[in-house]
C-alpha cells in the first residue's frame, strides 16, 4: 500500500496542505509545535476514521473554523484508492471511498491499514487496562471483520443490560425472564471476542519476543503478554452469580470489558520492574509485532507512522530499527522529526532514499536526502 498524495484543510493548526509523496521513505521535520505530528494524524485519520490524539472529532477542526476535510489518495494491490473524510461542527462526519459515501464507518476499517509509533505509546504500560484494550481491539478490528462487528454489538449490548439494571434497581423489581434475553446476546457476542482475543495475544507474544529480542540485542530477557480475563469460567455463570452485585452498582461488573493485557519481562509485570531502556525496547517490539501481524493477516503492509521517536531511543535501538528499514522490511514509512540534522546523518549512514519535507511557519519544502 503506497499514500501517493495527500491533503487537508483546516485540519488541526494546517489551513490548507497538499502534498505529493514519491518515496517509500519520507521524512518531515521541523520545530516542535509545527504540525508536523498532525500530518501523520490525518494518515491516521484517513485508515482509521479517527485522530489517533483526538478523542472528540470537533477538536481536530482549525481553531475559529466551522469543519476540516481530508483527502488521500492510496495504491493498493496496484490500484489507485481515493478516501476523503470531511467534518462540520453544523453537520455530521461523512467519509467516503471513491467518490461513494459509506453508510458504516466499520466497512472502512481494514482497508488501508496503519501503525502509529508515538512517545505517548508509553501509557500502554503505565495506564489502566483500558488503554490496553483499545490497543488490542484496533489491531484485531483492522484484521478481522466479525471481530469487529461483534465489538461493536457487545458495546451497544453492554450499554443497554447496564439501563436495564439502573430500571431495575430504581424500580425494585427483577424482570429475569426480560434480562435473560439480554444476557443472551451478551454471552454470545462476549465469547467470541474473548477467544479472538487469547487466539491473537498467544501470536502476538511470539512476534513481540522476537523482536525485543532483537532491538534489545540480547536473548537473555523474556518479553511476554499476560491476558488476563472473566471468562476462563462460564460467561453465562459468571452474569447470574454477579447479578445482585451489578443491580446494587447498576451497571454489569463482569465480562470482556473488564479485560486486561498485562506486559511482562523475565515473568514480572514490565510497569513495575522494567527500566527505562527495557520499556522502550518492549514498545518498539510490539508495535512491531502488530506490524507483523496486520500483514501476515491481510498479506498488505500497513504504512507506518514514526512520530518523533529518536528522541527516546537509544543509539543502539535506532540503528536496530533503521537497519530494519534499510532491509525493506516495512512497506511506506513517515518519520517526524524536530532535529533535521540527525533525521539526515541516520538515514544517509543506513544508504535510505528519503523523501524530506520541511515545515517551516505552515509551509512545505520539499528536497531529496543525498546518500
């Protein structure tokens, strides 16, 4: 998958951006609070139907400005692509493949798929589980359709069993025969997505090993993911036996939503006992593996986003990574950087065409790196 062209309006601090993109390798520099992490969000946005920073979509709209449009144009299995997303504060989100709206934006997801490398990615190990679930849902629903459907049914499902109780408690009656027809769906949608999830996590650690293994260059430390879960017992149990407990709480306090993947290094939790150097070399490996994952999955290298990490790496793990680049092994890669000068000596040294764009005061210059 190649992204040949790319343009946004009034998306986050751009006014207006058109970009043509004729490498497997471009590099956008430029000092920091230039915009250059919003030129891979709207990348992101583009595969994802969301900012990869933005939870609310009415907050990637230009300051003092009423909506932001996003178009980009792709290679996919050698054919030419074209996606376009545009939001309005008065209106609603449309997005669009080929000039045709979609009706649902899950038909979207997977189609033109992407891996962000960020220096937020740290949270996955220092937040709460459900940072780590949305972690594991995005890869799986880029990869996976009925994954993704079921998802999407167990969290509209959840959301009307927990109305169901705030009723009953507020009311003080139990209708079981009415809860049962809920648990039901719940059951069902929740176990599928609990095997999905023990499926890929045991794939996952394999990839994630191999890779700290080698952007750590040593074999010595064992990277591994704990899933941990309700449902190693009967999910349809577990709802009958907490159901006293969720009426008082009003809200369903058992299932796939209380899911929790715990990283490891030598079989102690990573959060806790990992350095600094070794929670780096982890992230790095499992994006990596998602990576990995998503092609072997969809035989369609993702594009891969790399926003700004050199400052929290290594000398060691850059030339790991980068030597992974020279080899060929990702498909179009987009690096950010604020110091062009080491952007430059690192890509140069490892013999990588590079593609650079600087950004300076909310213009684009284009050059070639010189190798």
């Amino acid at each position: 998958m190649f992204l040949n062209n790319l343009r946004l309006f009034n998306f986050k601090n751009h006014a207006e951006v058109n970009l043509a993109f004729n490498s497997s390798v471009v590099c956008i520099v430029g000092r920091n609070g230039s915009g250059k992490t919003n030129v891979l969000d709207a990348i992101y946005y583009l595969s994802l139907t969301k900012s990869a920073f933005n939870s609310f979509d009415a907050q990637n709209i230009k300051h003092e400005e009423s909506g932001f449009f996003l178009r980009g144009n792709f290679t996919v299995r050698e054919k030419p692509k074209e996606v376009e997303c545009q939001m309005q504060l008065a209106g609603k989100k449309t997005l669009r493949e080929d000039g045709q709206d979609y009706t649902r934006f899950s038909e979207h997801i997977g189609k033109y798929p992407v891996v962000l490398i960020a220096p937020q990615d740290i949270e996955l190990i220092w937040d709460g589980a459900e940072l780590r679930r949305r972690f594991v849902d995005a890869i799986l629903s880029q990869v996976d359709r009925a994954y993704l459907e079921n998802l999407i049914a167990y969290t509209r499902q959840l959301k009307q069993r927990n109305s169901l109780l705030k009723n009953f408690s507020d009311g003080g009656q139990v209708d079981t025969i009415l809860l049962s027809s809920y648990d039901v769906k719940l059951v069902e949608t929740g176990e599928y997505i609990f095997n999905a999830r023990k499926k890929f996590c045991e794939e996952l650690v394999t990839r994630v090993q191999q890779h700290y293994s080698y952007l750590a260059a040593t074999e010595a430390e064992q990277a591994g993911i704990s899933y941990k879960s309700d449902l190693t017992s009967s999910f349809s149990a577990l709802l009958k036996n907490t159901l006293q407990r969720d009426i008082a709480l009003q809200r369903t306090t058992t299932g796939i939503h209380r899911d929790d993947f715990v990283f490891m290094l030598n079989q102690y939790e990573l959060r806790r006992e990992g350095s600094q150097g070794q929670q780096k070399s982890f992230l790095i490996a499992l994006k990596l593996a998602e990576f990995e994952t998503i092609y072997a999955r969809l035989n369609l290298k993702p594009i891969l986003l790399l926003d700004d990490i050199f400052d929290k790496l290594d000398d060691l793990r850059i030339q790991r990574l980068i030597s992974k680049v020279a080899e060929g092994s990702f498909g179009q890669l987009f690096i950010t950087d604020a110091r062009p000068d080491r952007t430059q000596s690192i890509l140069s040294q490892a013999g990588i065409r590079t593609q650079v764009f600087t950004l300076e005061n909310g213009n684009f210059t284009c050059t070639w790196l010189e190798i």
